[in-house]
C-alpha cells in the first residue's frame, strides 16, 4: 500500500458537525479542543471547516481554547487589557491594532526561542525549573528586560504616530481636504 508523505504546506483538515463534533480527516477520528490545542502546540497547519457550510471555523475554534484556558488556570489576558481591545472594535485603527498584536506577538515568540536556544548550551544548570525561575517575571533581570522591550515598543509606535500625522501634509493639494475661499458678498465693486 503507498503511503502518502505530508508536505508542510498540506493543512490538516478537520471538520465540524451539526451535532458541534470535530472530526479529524487526516485520522478518520472525532476529536475535542484539547486535541486541537494539542496540533496548535506541536506546530501543526489545519483549518476547522463546518461540514454543511464549508464555513471557516479555524478562529471560532482558536478563540474557544483561549477562553478555556483563560477559564483554567492563571489567565495571560487582564481584564483592563481585555477591555482595551474591544475598544479597537469599529475603531479606525482595528487593522493596525490586529497588525501591531501579531507582529509584537511573533517578536515576543522569536525573543522565548532564541532564550530557549541560548539554554540549551548552559549545561547542567539550565533545568526547566531553573528557567522557570529566571523568566518569572518577579525575577528583576526579566522585569528590566520587559521593561525595557516595552518601552522600546511604545516608542517606536509614537514614532510611528508622528510619521503619520506628518503625512497628513502629502493630502493637503488635494481639493477634497481643503475649504472653498469665502467670498464677501457684502463688500461692493
């Protein structure tokens, strides 16, 4: 029998049903959300389609497992930073908050896996609780090293609201920006 070998480009597609089932059809199996954690975790590419609609799914199901987890244990969001998101919602920036999110979401990825890099070659005295110890954030190293990343992150969005606000300057020959000059109409000729 030949097997078929999986390119990482090819998604694992699962499907879900009327009855709020997710079936896997990479595995002919029915899963649950902590099967899908567990692809989001290894790394895994899929999309979650609804089987009568072929409706993409993938986020609603994403979305589910962060609010399980919020649920669970010690939450990642507070509820101020929670309410300033929803803020965004309808706003004129949402586009740039969802671009900024995930682009300071990946630098923050990038930064754990190159500390994760560095670890590896510490020896005897990197152990998973010693790490944990160290990045704890009541840890002064890593309070000054996230300090220091955000105020890096807030400066170089004010930067990028002034370079803005300067463009506004590049619209200004454009008629629809500017006023019509008002003529006196009571002055006479």
């Amino acid at each position: 029998m030949a097997t078929r070998t999986k390119t990482p480009s090819d998604e694992r597609l699962i499907k879900k049903y009327p009855n709020r089932r997710l079936y896997d059809t990479q595995t002919s199996a029915y899963v649950t959300l902590s099967d899908i954690k567990a692809l989001v975790m290894s790394g895994e590419v899929f999309k979650v389609l609804d089987a009568k609609t072929d409706d993409d799914l993938t986020r609603n199901i994403l979305l589910q497992i962060i609010l399980e987890e919020e649920a669970g244990g010690a939450p990642v969001f507070s509820s101020q930073m929670l309410s300033q998101i929803i803020r965004f919602y309808g706003n004129s920036m949402q586009g740039l908050m969802g671009s900024y999110l995930e682009k300071t979401m990946q630098s923050f990825v990038d930064i754990h896996n190159k500390l994760g890099d560095q670890s590896k070659g510490m020896g005897a005295g990197s152990s998973p609780e010693a790490w944990a110890q160290m990045l704890s954030m009541n840890n002064p190293l890593m309070q000054g090293l996230m300090g220091n990343y955000m105020d890096q992150s807030k400066d170089l969005f004010v930067k990028m609201q002034e370079q803005m606000q300067g463009s506004q300057n590049l619209f200004s020959s454009f008629p629809f920006g500017q006023q019509a000059p008002k003529t006196d109409k009571t002055s006479k000729e």
